[in-house]
C-alpha cells in the first residue's frame, strides 16, 4: 500500500505519516526530513541544499527523486510507503510513477489534507517557536506556500485523472484527522480486495 500525503507546508502531513508507520509499519519517505538530515550531516551535498531550503525554494527534482529512489531501494519488502512532501511538482510525480513500476509498485491512495492559510500561519509561528527549524521563518513560509499554490496544487488534477484523490478535513484536531485518514485507506483497500464488499456497503449494506 503506497500512499502520498498531499497537502501546503504545516498541514499535518509529518504527524499523520507518524501515525500510519506506528499503525501500518509503513515507511515513511520524507523529501523534507532527508534534506534536513544531508544539511546537518555537514555534507556538500547538504551545504548546497540548505540555501535553497532556507529560502523556500524547491530543491531540484532530479535531487529528490534520486533520493527517494535511494529509498526505496533500501526499503525493499515494505509493507508500504507514505510520501510526505513529495512529489512537489508534476514532474516529480510522473518520475515517482515511473519508479514505482519499474519495482512493480504504484501509488494507491493520495489524501489531500485540507487546511486554511489564516490556521497555516497560526501552526507555523507555533511550530517555530518550538522547534526552530530554519526554514520556518515568516519569509521562508510566504514562498513555500507560492511554490505549494503555483507548482504543487497543480497535481491535484494529475491524481484527480488517476481517479486516487482523496480528501480530508485536516483543520480537525489530530485524533480526528488520524481517523479520517484511516477510514480512507480501510475504504479503498476494501475497494480493491476482489469479492470483498466496501466499507460504506459493509456499513450502510440495507438501505
Ligand atoms: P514543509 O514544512 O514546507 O512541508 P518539508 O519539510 O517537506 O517542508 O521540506 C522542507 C524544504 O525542503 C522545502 O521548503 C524545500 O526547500 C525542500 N524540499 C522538500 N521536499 C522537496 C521536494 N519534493 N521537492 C523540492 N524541494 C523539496
């Protein structure tokens, strides 16, 4: 089972990816937490992407998509995957089909965490204070969310004609938004096990 979290930054994506590994032992690949991991290694590799990172921008789509590769070279045998904060880009996403198939694997599932930008702000100014991650200052913030709105909503039709996005509310609180999430996967993988009845049939089955 692969699964993309799809959402603007601070939309709880980290949070609910934790849970679904504590759940599903499912891997979690994070574009975001790699990068951060390469810049404080004290690589080349980090130097060159904590300016970028810093700035907002978008780090290049071969870099991530090499790292993801990596990863699901390493993670061979998983019981699934969930990408958060990757693919950004219609490119990323096709290169991420790509990659899947060539290992026999697809993405199942994409759920769109729905959020608004006053609550976006609110999340991040707390979120900074607690951990003080670089990248989250006001500036960094502003572009990340121009990249989110310019180039990475623009995927949303991609899955949309993949008939695999889903949605949630993700202003709820983290409990509920957990729960909303697993109700999507239950109902899709039911969806997908030949002969066996989907959720809403199993539940709502007499009306
Ligand atoms: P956010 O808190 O904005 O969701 P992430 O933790 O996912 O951010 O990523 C932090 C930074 O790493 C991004 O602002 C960007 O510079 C870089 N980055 C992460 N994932 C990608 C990606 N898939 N493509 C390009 N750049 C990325």
């Amino acid at each position: 089972m692969n699964i993309i979290l799809f959402g603007p930054p601070a939309a709880g994506k980290g949070t609910q990816a934790k849970i679904l590994v504590e759940k599903h032992g499912f891997i979690q690949l994070s574009t975001g937490n790699m990068l951060r991991a390469a810049r404080t290694s004290g690589s080349e590799f980090g130097k060159k992407v904590a300016g970028i990172m810093d700035r907002g921008g978008l780090v290049s789509d071969d870099i991530v998509i090499a790292l993801i590769e990596e990863q699901l070279d390493a993670n061979k045998g998983a019981p699934g995957f969930i990408f958060d904060g990757f693919p950004r880009t219609v490119a990323q996403a096709e290169a991420l089909d790509t990659s899947l198939s060539k290992r026999g694997q697809s993405i199942n599932i994409v759920i769109r965490l729905r959020v608004n930008d006053n609550i976006l702000w609110n999340r991040m100014s707390k979120r900074f204070a607690e951990e003080g991650r670089k990248d989250d200052n006001l500036e960094s913030f502003k572009t990340r969310l121009r990249n989110y709105n310019e180039q990475t909503a623009s995927l949303l039709p991609f899955y949309v004609s993949q008939g695999k996005l889903n949605e949630v509310d993700g202003l709820a609180d983290i409990e509920t938004v957990a729960h909303f999430v697993a109700a999507v996967i239950d109902m899709q993988s039911a969806a997908a096990r030949p002969g066996q009845r989907p959720l809403w049939k199993r539940l709502f089955g007499r009306i």
